[in-house]
C-alpha cells in the first residue's frame, strides 16, 4: 500500500469553523489498524435532522441497512463511525454488531437507538470487534469537542492519502449559517477498503424532508458523478445533518427560492469533496473531466459520459499521456445509448481533435499532447443526436492501482 | 507493446486440415507494420454460403457496415482482412476505402461486389492506405494454397503474442465435415489495436439462414461470454462460411437433430477460440472462469457473472493471488441483478469460501490461496433466488496491461 500522499492532493486541510450543536471525538480502538485512530463520535443536539443517500449495492453492509431504517424518523443525536473493517457480508453477526453499537450509543448519551447513525469502512466479510467501539465510547465522549473537524477527517481514512474537508457559508432568508462537510474513500468505491463515506453538518433549521431533496439532488451531479473504477462499493454513505442552530425562519418547501443560496454552497461543497476523492483515486495521478454534450437526455448524456471515464482503455491511455481519441469513440460506442457517429466530435484540452465522424483536417497534435502532460485533464464528446450534457470526472489508471489492490490483504 | 508469449498461450498452433472449397494467402503490404504479414485473402468456391456476428458499437467501423449489408444476399466469394488500421472513425473516407477494396476483389476474382467480405484491425481514426491493398491483390491471388491456416491466424494478429486457431471434425446425417477456424484479439476488445475478428471455415453444406441461427446461438456462450476488459471494439467481427463441398444432403431447419454434431463441434471450436482469445488477453498471467448459479434468469446470471469478471478489483486481487472473495461480493452486488446477500454462497477453486451470507465457520484459506496461484481460476458464486446459471471467462488485470495500454501510440 502506498504512502505518499497523492500528487493530486490540496496543499492543507481547510480550516472548518466549529458548528453550533455539532462535537466531534476520535479514538484509537486497535480494530485494524495500529498507531492512529480509527473512531470517529459526533455528538449532535436535541433536534437535528438528518438526510441520507445510500449505496445501491445489494450486497449492502448492516450498518447501511440500519442507516436506512433509522433516518425514516427524521432526527439524529449520535454518528458513529469506525475504519478498519467494514461490517459488511457478516450476516447476522454484523448485525448484531451494529444493534450492539447503538446501544452503547444510548448508553453513553441517553438518546433513541433511531438516533444513533453507524458506518464501518475497511475488509470485507470480517466480523466487527464492536466491543471495541463500545468499550471507547465514554473515553471518546470525553473528549467531545466543536473543534476537530480534520481529526474526523483523518479518523475515517482508509487507503486514502490526505483527509478530505470542505466548508461554505450560505444565507436563508437573511441568517447566514454554515456548512462543513469531511469525506473518505480512494475509489468511488474500493470495496475491500471499501467505500466513500462523507459527513455533512450545518446549523441551518430545516426539515428532514427539505435536507432530503437537497441532498439527493446535490448527489447526482456530485458524488454520483465520479467514478474511480467503476465498482460499487457495499457501504457508500452520504449523511446531511442540520443541527437548527443558526435560528432561521423554517422551511418547509425544497424548492423556495429562500433556498436557493443554501442550495448552491451546499451543491458547491458536496463537488468539492466528490473531487477530492477522485483526486485521492487509487493510483491518480491526472485528474479527468469528461464532458458529454449534444445526447438525447440527461441520462444519456451521463451513461456516455461514465462509460468514457470508465474505459480502462481510455483511463490507461491518460496515465500513459496518450491523447488517444480513439478509444474515447470506442467508449461513446459500446455505451449502448444514441450517438451520431458521423456527427460525433471530440475535443481534448479544448482543442478539436476530431468533427463530423472523422479526424479534422491538418490535425495538430502538440496542443493536445502538451494538454495530456498536465494534471487536469478535459475530455469533451458531442455525440450529435440532442440537446441534453452531462460531466463526471475521474482519474487515470495507472501502476500503483494495481500495487494498491493486488496486494492489499497480504 | 511486450514481445513476450503469453503465459497462458497454448504449446502449439494445431494443424488445421485443408478443406475443399477455401484458399488462402497471406501478404505483407507494410499498411503499418513492417517485416511481417497484414493481409489476408481467402477465395472461397463459387456456392460457399455465410453468416456474421458483429459488433454492437454504435462507432462501429466502415468494414463492418459493409459486411452486414453484403451479407444478406448469402453468399461469399471472397474475404480479405488486414492488420494495423482499424479503418474505424474514418467518415467518408473509410466508405471509400471499403468500396474500392471490393471493386479491387471484384477485378481480381470476377466475384459480385456483395461477394466479398472485408475487416480491419489496428489504430482508429487514421485513413487506411487501401490502395496498399488493391495494389497486393493480383500478387496475392497468385499464392492462394489450401494449407496456409497458421500465416492466416499470423496475418491479422496486432497485439496477439500468439495466433489462434482450432478445427474438429462432426457427422451431418452420415458424411463427414470438417470445421476450420481462426481468430485474433488480445481483449474481447482493444479497441485501438482494435478489435476481436474470428473467421470460421466448413466444407459442410448449409444455407445462410441454417448457418446464422448456429452462428448467433453459438456465439453468445462463447465470445459474448469473454470479456478482458470490458470496452467494446468498433470492429468485432465473427464470421462462418460453408463451401457445401462435403455434399451432406440439405438440411434447412437449425433445429434439424441432424444438425445435433455439427452444432456441439461449432460450440466447441467457438468456445476453444474464445478461451484462446481470453488467454492472450494483454497482460494476462491467469485465466478466470467465472460461473453464476442461482440467478433469477439467464440474462441475469450473465450479466452477474459479467459484473465479477470485469471487477478491476476482482481482476487486479487475481493478479495479486488475492482470493478476496470480498470483491466478488461486492461485483454482484452492483450487478443491478436480483441477488440474496443473505443466502450468497462463493467458492473459490471449489472451496466454499462464504454460504449464507457470511464466511464459512473455521474457514481456512490455505487451500483457496495455493488454488490462487494456479493459473486457471475458477470463481463460482450463487445469488440464491432462482435456478439459473451462466459462465464467462476473463483474465487478470496486471502492470503489463497498463505498459501495453498506456503506450500504445507513442
């Protein structure tokens, strides 16, 4: 497993503003890993709301399911969230684990067990030591406090290389209130490690229903836009908690244009930490933007995109420095949605490689190849049949993918 | 590009026999390679009928649209292939290109123009210097021979480390033919070298249709059953000809019982040329058989089954000699398909690995691991919701993958 930090990281973790009604806490339980934490607690106050998107997978972990059912009450008082072992393909034992978890949780801190939110990332199929996480649990709520937002961050870090942060202010109806959000994963998914898991708080007042719309729409052009290497993972996890502190007038209607600047810095910070975990990609050295325009619809455009930045072809050539457009008319092709391919234009860094089904005249390959040299990669298609685009963005496949996850068990 | 024969390749090309009614030659045109072969001319006896299997790339190249359209009248004259330009992304140039490479053979043999099938192999997106071919014909028409079964498989290699070919012979209601075939393709797909093609010869008489319904039913457990890394190819092409030499009495029904032999031996040469396929997969060490039981249908059986095989994090842990059954766990479970996580049962090399959804009690993994550094590895996994089944076939994903793909071009 690689140690260097990726060559695509930010240079610092952004200072995140403490949070009214949000205390954080991490504490090294020994589940796995040795010499650095792998806990995180959040304590929030009476009355914070909660939203969350969930992997599709059907293979899910316990502590998904549990998620699920518990966010249907609409509250949230704990998070719990351990590395190391993702609690996940461990039947009714993981179960039972998570039942344990959270009832060390109301233990400790004397909420409902539908308050208390878990997630577990790290090996697959390996019972969870949950003893562990509960025997820490008073330790750890001791040192509670408003201000370790990067420890959070490094607390749930699997093969990722630099903890991922991102914080935006916003203004409802004239209260300004804050949003800090933190993220792990080195994939979109890498289920072994397995998973993305990112945690987003604000003190904004709004209903479960009104952070459930946001985020679900946010999701779609965010974390549900990036793709390290295609696989799902059993545990993906996005939660918003909105602790109401910030004392705005209530919402009740997503779509009220008194939303609208919460809606944009919330959108804005779930991009930001997406493309933070596309940077940390396994192996990344180049991050890729692949924009599709000119599709028959929105999920058209999305379907031909992915299949673009999931082409091993297409990802190896990136690592390689290849402007192979080629392949990027392969990847359009086998995406199984329309495409014109005598209308099909491609560019690369801007510059039009190929027009109208075939390579422009008198191309020149300088511009494109000195494009395929940096570390922001733009990869543009017009498939020709419509009107509907769609970006996601991705990283390169290189070598250390393959150091990374042909020997990370042994 | 790595010059060395793959590990997995078998020990020797096995002797095809001539069979009445087709011969071939091979030419080196220097289309782009130098000091070796690129194109293939077969002239098959006036009566040979035909069928094709074609790629489903909506990019797919000129060659392809040609034949799909030349081969609705049913017969074949005529087949000339050539290694190095893909003629793929080529607009109207590469219409052109086919079109003179037709009226070429049409000079050369006096055969009608939809008498003659054509494909390409190698870069996309680069004019094919088919003039290069036109020139070659009258010179290659003059060593045409019935024995060159092994230069042919050499002549329309790209990145293959080794040409593949397989006969068998059948009884078609007493008479006995023959069944030569051949096939190229490091990858089910590749798309810049570009391509699987795959050319099946009997001197068994058969009517286009009856030859269409084998072709298509055939093909779908064989090489719509192999995947190396899951890009399609804009030229994918299979193709069965039938010179009728062998004089079996007609036979106008595929599901004729007649017809029993000759179908078990075509399945079993397509088979044998898609695992050979497979096993010359860019940078494969080890071939991976995957089977799915249990699945709600057949489609999605494959489409499980297809999920785990094109898991960069199953192929990679392959690579790695990783039985990390975790991520095949994970692969089914972002299938899309109908699985039971809680009745999921995976076996590696035969070895229950996880039943019911969870590890075996008292797994030992000694005998998965020593299983694991074989090199043929079996996966079998049961979803637990219905009685249906299905196998594919794939390779690992190694470094040399990423040397061979990432390279290509410069």
């Amino acid at each position: 497993m690689s140690t260097a930090v990726s060559p695509l990281a930010p240079a610092a973790f952004p200072r995140l503003p403490a949070l009214a009604g949000v205390r954080l806490a991490t504490h090294a339980c020994g589940i796995r890993y040795q010499g650095r934490t792998d806990l995180l607690l959040v304590e929030m106050d009476a009355g914070t709301t909660v939203a969350g998107v969930y992997t599709r997978s059907l293979t899910r972990s316990a502590p998904v399911d549990w998620c699920r059912a518990a966010q249907k009450q609409g509250g949230a008082r704990v998070l719990i969230v351990n590395s190391g072992n993702a609690n996940a393909f461990t039947g009714a034992a993981g179960i039972a684990s998570v039942e344990r978890t959270a009832a060390g949780a109301v233990r400790t801190f004397g909420c409902r067990p539908d308050e208390v939110f878990i997630a577990s990332t790290g090996t697959i199929g390996i019972a969870l030591p949950d003893d562990r996480i509960t025997d820490a649990l008073p330790a750890a709520a001791a040192k509670l406090s408003p201000d370790l937002w990067a420890e959070a961050a490094r607390a749930i870090m699997t093969t990722d290389t630099f903890p991922k942060g991102a914080t935006r202010t916003a203004r409802i109806d004239g209260v300004t209130v804050t949003i800090n959000g933190f993220a792990k994963g080195a994939g979109m998914i890498a289920p072994d490690m397995a998973t993305m898991l990112s945690y987003v708080f604000t003190d904004a007042a709004l209903p479960a229903p009104v952070l459930q719309s946001l985020l679900s729409k946010g999701c779609e052009r965010s974390f549900n836009a990036i793709t390290v290497d295609s696989d799902t993972s059993t545990s993906d996890t996005l939660m918003l908690f909105a602790t109401g502190k910030a004392g705005n007038a209530p919402v009740t209607d997503p779509a009220d244009r008194r939303l609208a600047d919460f809606r944009a810095k919330l959108n804005d910070l779930l991009l930001d930490l997406a493309h933070q975990v596309v940077k940390d990609g396994e192996g990344a050295t180049k991050f890729v933007e692949v924009t599709v325009t000119g599709a028959a619809g929105a999920r058209a455009a999305k379907r031909i995109a992915l299949a673009i930045a999931n082409s091993p072809l297409v990802k190896t050539a990136v690592a390689g420095e290849d402007a192979n457009w080629g392949r990027v008319v392969a990847a359009i092709g086998k995406s199984g949605e329309k495409a014109d391919r005598d209308r099909l234009s491609i560019r690369i860094g801007g510059v039009m490689v190929a027009r109208d089904g075939e390579v422009v005249p008198g191309y020149d390959e300088t511009p494109v190849t000195a494009h395929m040299k940096g570390s922001h990669i733009v990869i543009e298609a017009d498939v020709g049949v419509g009107r509907n685009r769609a970006t996601v963005w991705t990283c390169d496949l290189t070598h250390a993918y393959i150091d990374i996850n042909g020997s990370y068990r042994t």
